[in-house]
C-alpha cells in the first residue's frame, strides 16, 4: 500500500506524464506494466494508474537507461520499498512526538509556531517547484519550436539544394546534347568530305586508266601512224 504520497501532492494522468517525461503515452503504459510487472506499485482508479512526482522519475529512469528495462525496473521496486518503508518509520516518529506534546501553553505555542513556518517553507518550496517545472515545460516548448524551425529551415534548404542540383543537371544536359548534336554535324561534314575526296580520286583514276589505256593503243598503232601518238597528249 502507498504510504508516501503527501495529502496535498499533485497526480498526473498518463497524457502529462507523456509531456512532461518526454516519451509516447503508449510508452508510458508499457513503462507502467514492467515497473508492475516486477513489484512496483502505483495508486490506481480502477484500472487507470495516477502518477505522482517519485513514479514520474522512475519512468525517467527506464527511459534512460542503458541497462535491460526489467533490470532497472527491479532497482526501482527495491527503491520504492526503501522509500516506503522510511515512511512507516517517520509515521511512528510522529505518533510518538504528538504523544510528547509539551503540557506548557507557551512551549505548545512556540511548537505549533515552529511547524506553521516549517509548513510556510514547504508551501514556499512547493510555489517555487511548481513556478520551475511551468519555466522548464515554457523552455522545452520553447526549444521544440526552435527544433521546429531549424527542422523547416533545413527541409527549405534541402529543397532549394536539390532544385539547384536538377536546374545544373538539365542544363548539363542540355550544354551536353548540344555538343554532341555538333560533333555530329561535323562528322557528317567531314564524311561528306572524304567522299568528296573519293569521288575526285575515282575520277583521276579513271582519267589517267583510259589516258594509259589510249596510250597503249598508240604504241601498238604501225610507226608510220605518229600522228596518233601525239593526238592522245592533246586531248
């Protein structure tokens, strides 16, 4: 049984703790079952567990961990059993101060005066927990926004980077297309050259075959027929 929740101590549903721990609520309810699952105990309506500050840093301390979550989760049970029975060693304490009252008016009043400043104090201790834990849930949202809009920043980066890469890409491309349409006109070009060439080639050798074919038949022609001979140099 839970003996050492204070009357006035604040419980969180499953949702807070989620915020305030950091983690999923379903995380949360698996946290829960191991922590149970091993001996711990939590105050429960019906079947909804009600968190308090002590089961909020044990779910801190699985969520830390870098041991097996059960092996945590049995040093956190024998905490809780520690904790629990420190608390039934101060009830006791107490019932034997109240037992020990002072008798004297005076000395009861300088008494009761005392734990009135004592109960200030914590009342002050509790504003001032209550004012730090609202400062730090400001700043963790502070800085979830801030991640929000480094984590825009970066994605628009992103964004812009790989439009640049695809515009440098196309034109690349492009600059790359262009260069091989001219190489192939130029080889184009060039073939058209070299046939030329082959065309004028031909046509020489077909000049000089029938210059020497002419040749031929003047040699072979009677001598008497230079006239013949020197006919084919004419031509």
């Amino acid at each position: 049984m839970r003996n050492d929740i204070q009357s006035n101590e604040r419980a969180f549903s499953s949702k807070e703790v989620a915020e305030e721990v950091g983690i999923a609520t379903p995380t949360v309810r698996k946290y829960g079952q191991i922590l149970e699952r091993n001996g711990y105990e939590f105050l429960k309506d019906g079947d909804r567990r009600i968190f308090v500050q002590s089961d909020i840093q044990a779910l801190i301390a699985l969520r830390d961990t870098d041991k097996p979550l059960d092996d945590t989760a049995k040093d956190l049970v024998y905490q809780q059993k520690e904790r629990l029975e420190g608390s039934n060693e101060t009830e006791i304490a107490i019932s034997d101060t109240y037992d020990n009252l002072p008798q004297d008016p005076n000395q009861l009043k300088e008494f009761l005066t005392f734990l009135a400043n004592e109960l200030a104090a914590t009342r002050e201790m509790n504003v001032q927990l209550t004012n730090g834990i609202s400062e730090l849930k400001t700043t963790v949202s502070r800085l979830q926004q801030d991640h929000h809009v480094i984590s825009s920043s970066i994605g628009n980066s992103s964004q812009k980077t790989h439009a640049k890469i695809e515009k440098l890409t196309e034109q690349q491309k492009i600059h790359y297309e262009t260069l091989l349409q001219q190489e192939k006109q130029k080889s184009e070009f060039l073939q058209k050259e070299i046939q030329n060439m082959r065309d004028e080639q031909k046509k020489e050798w077909r000049s000089q075959n029938d210059f020497n074919n002419r040749l031929e038949e003047a040699i072979q022609k009677p001598k008497g027929n230079w006239g013949g001979l020197f006919s084919i140099f004419r031509k």
